[in-house]
C-alpha cells in the first residue's frame, strides 16, 4: 500500500466502474498525431497524456461509449472517434478465450502467465 493509503496498481474501468489491476485492463488515449477526437489503445500505456482504463471486453467498450464516459475520462470537448478502438477491440477479442469453468480470460497461449 502506498503512502496515501490507496492500493497501487489497480485502477477503475470506466465501463463497469468495477477496480481490476492494471495488467487486466487496457489504457485509452487521445491521439494527438493524427486527427482531433481520435482515441487509441495505448497497450503498454506509455504514451503521453491524460487516459482512461477499460477492460478487454466489448461489453465494457459499449457501455463507456454509451454512457460517455470516455469523453468524459479524457475531458474532451469535442466527440471521441472510436473507430480504431473498435478495430483493435475487433482484432483482439478473437485471441481472448474466456474459461467456462474458472471465468478466466486468457491470452490463448498454453504457457502464458496472463489470466
């Protein structure tokens, strides 16, 4: 625990608003290169500016877009363009294979450390 008494590592996903560690969720960020209101994934969350963390999931994506919560999160003035968030959601949530039996996400690697 950290000296401000808050638990480090976890972070809110504006989606479902519930806490997960940092490693579970993916960070959102403006793009400030390529046109105004375009969001991306920041997946090793490195890069600069303000972000917000959801979870790997559509259904999270669907309810922070519906309830504009990303907007909001990143404090945006204009509308966000979500369309290459939704390409990597697309392209990524093919190689997520959910287990029916602990509820574990998993990256699709028999070997891999991550849930």
């Amino acid at each position: 625990m950290a000296a401000t008494g808050r638990v480090t590592g976890l972070r809110t996903c504006v989606g479902c608003r519930s806490k997960a560690h940092r490693s579970d969720l993916v960070r959102l960020v403006v793009d400030r290169h390529v046109a105004a209101g375009a969001v991306v994934v920041d997946p090793r969350a490195v890069l600069p500016g303000r972000g917000v963390w959801l979870h790997q999931l559509p259904e999270c994506l669907d309810r922070a877009e519906n309830r504009r919560a990303i907007v909001r999160g990143l404090r945006m003035t204009h509308p966000a363009d979500l369309a290459q968030v939704r390409a990597w959601f697309d392209r990524h949530a093919a190689s997520l294979i959910i287990d029916q039996e602990s509820g574990f996400v998993a990256d699709g690697h028999p070997m891999s450390t991550q849930r």
